[in-house]
C-alpha cells in the first residue's frame, strides 16, 4: 500500500512539472509551424487560380509565367520556413527538464533508502496494540531501572546548619525506626537534598510502618519516588503501589496522571487520553499536574484518534490562586494565644513545604513559601528554599524573578 501511494504521488508531481513545458512547447508549435503552412496553402491555391485565369483567357501566357515563377520563390521560402521553425530547440529544453526531473526523483529515492526503512512493514492497529502489550511485559524491573537511570544533576551545597539538622534527624530515625512523623521529614529532608534512593526507602518504611493505615496521598508518594528513581520509567513494582493508592482513593488526582503516563509510556495513548482529558477537565487549574497535561493533551487527543478534541480554557487566568486559612481557621486563631498563633502559621507553612517538595508548584508558591519563612524569622531556611527554586526554575526567566522578588523582600537577594 505504501508503495502504491509513493507511486501514485512520483506520476502526479511529474505530471504537474511536465505539464507547463508541455504546453509551452504547444504553444510555440501553434505559433510557428502553422503560419508557414497556411502561407504554402495559400500560395497553391494562386497557382491554380493563375492556371484558371489562363484558362479562361484572362490573362496572356507570358504573364502567367511570370506569376508562376514568382509564386514558386514564394514556395520555397515558406517551404524553408517551415523546416527551420523553432520546435527543435523547444524540445531540447524539454529534454533538459526531463533529466532533472529524472535526477530529483533519483535523489529521492537514494534519500528514502538511506534514511528510511524501506523493508519496515505495515502497522494495522492490531499490530500496534501487540507491540504495546510487549513493551508493558518486557518493563525492566525496578532494581534494573534503578541501576540503569542517570546520577541527578548536581545541586547546590545544602547549608551546613541544614545538613546538620539532617544528620540528627537521621539518627533519630535510626533511633526510632517505625516513627511516622520521624520517616516523613526525613523522606522530605532527603528528596530536597537529590537522595531520591533515600528519600524513596524513607518513604517505604513510612507506608509499611501505617500498614493498612496509609493514606492514598503517602502511598501516591511512595510510587511517585520510585519512578524518580528508576529515571522517570514506572516499572511494575511502582505500578502495583500506584494500584494501592488509587485502591484506596480512586480520586486520588497525582496517581491518576501517573496512570495516564504509564498508559503513554507503553505506547498506549488511547487509554492514556481519557484519564488525562478528566484530570485537565475537574482541574484545579493550579494543580502542579495540569500544566504538562495541558502542553500534551492535543498531540495526544490526536493520538488517539480524536482529533477535534478541544481542551477547556484555564478556569482562573492569571495568577492562581495560593493555599491559605479557610474560614473556619481564622476563627479558631481569633482565641489562640500568640504562641498557638505562630504554631499554626508554622504548621501552615510545613504542609506548603512538603507539597512543593513532593508535588512541585507554581512560582507563586514558592515565592510564599520564602516570605513566610522570612516572616517566622527561618533565614536560613528561607536561603535553602531560595537555592533550591534557582535549580527548579533555571529554564524559566520569568518564573525565576517571580521568586526571586520574594527573595529580595526577605532580605537573601540584594
């Protein structure tokens, strides 16, 4: 079939080249060769009108050789005419079209073979579906993946009062190994640090320590780490906790887009659109997965065979909106002490932490999460966060000034 269509395209580019030269060279033979002939003509019929003439008498004998003898040099010519017209150089030029049009279409060919596969075959949909069914079997494992990933890109030294809180915070794990609160700063403490391989075995002891107490949202953590770790691939055993979170939230919105990615991976994207396509549908807008969804949801639409899907328009244009006290938190804090006060405000700001930690977020968040910890006085802190949104943010000027305002509001920046 594929050849056919090839074939069929050569006769029909061809034939479009050729057809002006064709005309041309029509054109050139209706403007020189009859105009010779019709003067022969007419000079035929004067010769017989001459033999009439005399015939009748009208003329005398030496008069009609004499117009014989000049009608007959007027034959000649125009015989001449007729043998010297032009089309001889038209069709030289024709010729010259047609040997590069020979050697375009030579150069094609050699192009096709030498970049294409010309021995490849056809790829019907049952075909397609087969190889995706392969490529989900043949998944490398997640200890394969793990060896096979690329070493993170370096980041910036963490602040030595920093890494020192972390120390302590991993004796005390070591200490009290089953300790919820202790695995979670520390799976926490480790993915800001580049240790996912730590972070992720944090975050494991975490869900085994809950057992069936687990929250879908720590599960969702835990194959979100492992996927970082085995280099972005989700291998089986992330599959399976993806299967548990959703398990026990079939909401829970972070696991559903991972679901989607693991469909695209295996070359699956007619299963991965309709998860995609309800996620950017329910939004928020601001949640930290909508915006790769939305750079990919038309591409993949298209993929999987819907090609007039139209994603909807951002529910909030601008500037999202940013997590903060609800109603029922501003009352409550109306009756707590300065103390309380600064207690929930600090709470407020680690649930903050941890999401951008775990989840990502826009450059608006970031840039709270640094005024507020300038506000509670963690400078330094506050410099550790700053550090690490430069290496989030490096490809993005315009995200990076957003946090590096707050940055400079907090006295880090000059």
């Amino acid at each position: 079939m594929f050849w056919i269509f090839c074939t069929v395209l050569v006769l029909c580019v061809s034939a479009a080249i050729c057809a002006p030269i064709w005309r041309a060279r029509q054109s050139d033979t209706a403007a020189a060769m009859p105009a010779a002939a019709y003067d022969l003509q007419v000079y035929r019929d004067q010769l017989r009108e001459v033999e009439r003439d005399l015939e009748r008498g009208v003329i005398a004998p030496e008069d009609a050789d004499r117009l014989r003898t000049e009608i007959g040099r007027k034959v000649l010519d125009a015989d001449r005419r007729q043998g010297d017209a032009a089309p001889s150089s038209r069709g030289g030029a024709g010729a010259g079209a047609a040997l590069v049009l020979l050697a375009l279409l030579a150069g094609a060919v050699a192009l096709y073979l030498r970049e294409g596969v010309p021995g490849a075959p056809d790829l019907p949909i049952a075909s397609r579906i087969a190889m995706a069914e392969r490529a989900y079997d043949t998944r490398p494992s997640q200890d394969q993946a793990e060896a096979q990933a690329t070493a993170p890109a370096d980041l910036p030294d963490p602040d030595p009062e920093y890494m020192a809180l972390v120390e302590q915070l991993r004796a005390a794990v070591a200490r009290n190994p089953d300790d919820p609160q202790g695995l979670t700063l520390l799976a926490t403490s480790e993915m800001r640090l580049g240790n996912i391989t730590a972070a992720r075995d944090a975050q494991q002891r975490l869900v085994e320590a809950r057992g069936d107490a687990a929250s879908a949202e720590e599960v969702m953590r835990l194959a979100a780490l492992m996927i970082e770790a085995a280099g972005g691939i989700i291998t089986p055993e992330a599959e399976q906790v993806l299967a548990r979170s959703l398990g026990k939230d079939p909401n829970q919105p972070q696991a559903r887009y991972l679901l989607g990615l693991l469909q695209l991976q295996n070359g699956r994207p007619d299963r991965a659109f309709p998860i995609w396509r309800r996620l950017i549908e329910e939004g928020p807008a601001d949640a930290p997965w909508i915006a790769p969804i939305r750079n990919g949801i038309q591409d993949l639409a298209w993929l999987a065979g819907q090609p007039d899907y139209v994603p909807p328009e951002p529910s909030t244009p601008g500037m999202p909106s940013l997590p903060g006290p609800d109603a029922d938190m501003l009352d409550a804090a109306e009756d707590m002490s300065p103390e309380q006060r600064q207690e929930m405000i600090g709470g407020m700001v680690a649930r903050l932490e941890a999401r951008l930690a775990d989840q990502g977020g826009t450059p608006e968040e970031w840039a709270r999460l640094i005024s507020s910890l300038g506000v509670l006085g963690q400078t330094d802190h506050a410099r550790d966060i700053w550090a690490e949104a430069q290496t989030r943010f490096a490809a993005s000027p315009e995200a990076l000034q957003t946090v590096r305002a707050a940055a400079q509001a907090a006295g880090l920046v000059e």
